[in-house]
C-alpha cells in the first residue's frame, strides 16, 4: 500500500526521531543512518502538512542528491523527497530504479503507482496494479484498484472494496488506516455521498487527530457544502498548516467573525517567509488563497495553468476551472476537459464547472 504500517516506525516519535538525528550527525558518511532520518522526517512531512520536514529530509541525503548509483532504499527515499519538492520525473526514476534494484517491495510499487496517477498515465497506474496483486495479493493489489476505479469516473466499485479494506487486521497501522480513510472519503465524496465521506473522516480524527490529510479534507469539504462553521472547527489546530490555515481563512470570510483579516495576513507573512528563504513552490494553499478569496485571481490562474503542467490531481483542476471561469478565460481550462475526457474522472463539484466552461467555450466560437 501506499503507506504500509512500517513506514511509519520513525514518524511521530519524538524520542526515536532524536535518536535518528543523532545518529547520522555523529556518522555523515553513514547512507543508511542518514537514510533512516530521511524516512522519518519525510513522514513527518507527509503526515503534518508541513513541507520544511521535506527540507530536512532533502538536507539528511545532501550528500548523495546526485549521486547515480545509490541501493535500492537511497533511490527510493531520494525518490520520494524528489516528488514531495514537485520534481515528479525525477522522482518516478529513482522509484523506477529502486524497483529494479528489489522489486519485492510493495511501497516501492504503491509509489510509482501514485506517481503515474499524477500524471495521469492511468494506463500505467493499472500496470502497477495488476503487478501489485500479482506479487503481493489481492488486498494490496484491491486497494491500488480502489483508488484507480474513483479516479477513473468509477467511484461506486470502489466503495466496497474500501470497506472490506479498512478492517483487515493487518491494515489498523495509524498511517494505513489514515490512507485508507482518506480514499475511502474521496471515493464517498465523488460517488455523491458527501455526508458519508465527512461521517468517515470524523471519525477517524476522534481516533488519530494528528491526520492532517484527512483533517485537511474534511476542513474543505465542509467549505465546500457551506458548512463555514464545521470547517473552521475542523481547520482551527495549534500551529496549523498552510492548508488548513487557508481553510480557516475561508471560513471565517463565510462566517464574517471578524477574523478573516488575521488570517489573512498570516497567509500572506508564510508565502513572504518561504519566498524570502526560496523554498516557494507552487503549492495549492496559494492558488486557493489567490483564487477563491479574490486576492489574486490572474496570479492564481496563472499558478494553476502551471501547476497542471505538472500534476493532474482532481482539486488542482476544480481550481483551474475556477479560475478560468471568474476571468471569462475558458481556453485555458481545456486541458482539464480534455483530462476528464481521457480518463473518465468526475465528481460534484468539478462536473458543473465544466459545463460551464464548455458553455463559455460554445459562446466564444
């Protein structure tokens, strides 16, 4: 699975964690010390929404960035800091080399399987699932398909398979369930049945309220059926991220509590902090920022035309669309027809945007 119970052995342990750095301080020559604080703090990453644990992942394996020939957890650990940093070519060819180095790692496939949904080679991504059942069983090989069949405009046959997956015994890991949970939520969201899909994510965050990816799209989920009050409880966090903050930020607008103002400029001192240290990146709390408050739509729109040369996920393009649509700019929404069309992705809220740019399309030829 895309994250099996292993990974997170590290991740969230603060003692371990400290040890791991330890480690790798006092032996700089040591890859599989450096290794293990890279897989710790990726996780961390990962799992709290908080990109400079990516950074500190990138700076443990400084020393071998560019190294060619690396064992088969380097390639993939590099691999997966690569693609947390949207350098998804890079990426998907230590993966690649990483599987070939020992192909009896399920992680290494479940990760090349999401990065070929990013880039929506789905032919791929059904290649990797096919070979993830054969080599590693139905289960692991079901919830590839899972996933595959709701991003594939075939939402309702991944829903069952969702729910037998979710209470095997060998997939109660906290980071298992939470990416069970996650898609198993998705895929509610995308068959229509957004109540189901927020009924799943709050329960696991009764259970696991550190999850920020579940959290994160409860939070907006919420926004998105106008319930601001729900989803600034849901977004409103100690230290929260930049995601979550946006969806604070949005729900106080709705909610006019007086607080949009504050968060406002809090979004705005990150993005100035992270340009000022060059770690900015085109993320999508900034297009939402820029885009659904109005701040910035030329900018956002800009962003997200971008962002689609990049990444193909089924929020960047709701947000291309919106874009696109607010400046009466449909042309530049196409790609995104174009992607529905090729892969058979659609959901409740993406759907009518697109009917609208066609219409604008239709009126403008």
């Amino acid at each position: 699975m895309v994250l099996p119970a292993s990974l997170h052995a590290l991740g969230g342990q603060s003692a371990a964690l400290r040890e791991a750095d330890l480690a790798r301080r006092a032996a700089p020559g040591d890859i599989d010390k450096a290794l293990d604080y890279a897989r710790a703090v990726f996780v961390l990453g990962l799992t709290e929404g908080d990109l400079r644990w990516y950074g500190a992942a990138r700076a443990a394996l400084a020393p071998w960035w560019d190294a060619r020939a690396l064992p088969a957890r380097g390639h993939y650990l590099r691999g997966l800091v690569r693609q947390g940093f949207h350098d998804f070519a890079g990426g998907l060819q230590d993966i690649n080399a990483a599987i070939t180095l020992d192909p009896a790692q399920p992680e290494f496939w479940s990760w090349r399987f999401s990065l070929h949904l990013l880039a929506s080679d789905m032919t791929a991504a059904a290649a990797d699932c096919a070979e993830i059942a054969q080599r590693f069983g139905a289960d692991e090989g079901n919830a590839c398909r899972a996933t595959l069949f709701y991003r594939t405009g075939r939402a309702a046959e991944a829903l069952p398979l969702f729910d037998a997956l979710v209470r095997k015994s060998d997939y109660q890991g906290e980071l298992t369930q939470g990416w069970l949970r996650f898609h198993q939520g998705e895929a509610l969201r995308v068959a229509g049945q957004p109540d189901r899909a927020a009924q799943v994510w709050e329960q696991h965050l009764q259970a696991y309220p550190r999850a920020h990816g579940v959290r994160l799209a409860l939070a907006k989920l919420y926004n998105e059926q106008r319930q601001p009050d729900r989803a600034r409880r849901v977004a409103s966090v100690k230290s929260p991220s930049d995601a979550l903050l946006v969806q604070s930020l949005l729900a106080s607008r709705a909610l006019n509590d007086g607080e949009a103002e504050r968060l406002a400029a809090q979004v705005e001192g990150r993005m100035a902090v992270q340009a000022e240290r060059g770690e900015a990146m085109i993320e999508r709390p900034q297009m939402v920022y820029y885009i659904r408050t109005g701040r910035d739509v030329p900018r956002g729109l800009a962003l997200a035309v971008q962002n689609w040369r990049e990444q193909n996920e089924p929020a960047d393009a709701v947000l291309l669309l919106e874009a696109a649509l607010q400046l009466n700019q449909p042309t530049a929404g196409e790609p995104v027809l174009r992607w529905m069309a090729a892969t058979g992705y659609t959901d409740p809220v993406l759907a009518p945007l697109a009917g609208k740019l066609q219409a604008q399309l239709k009126g403008a030829r």
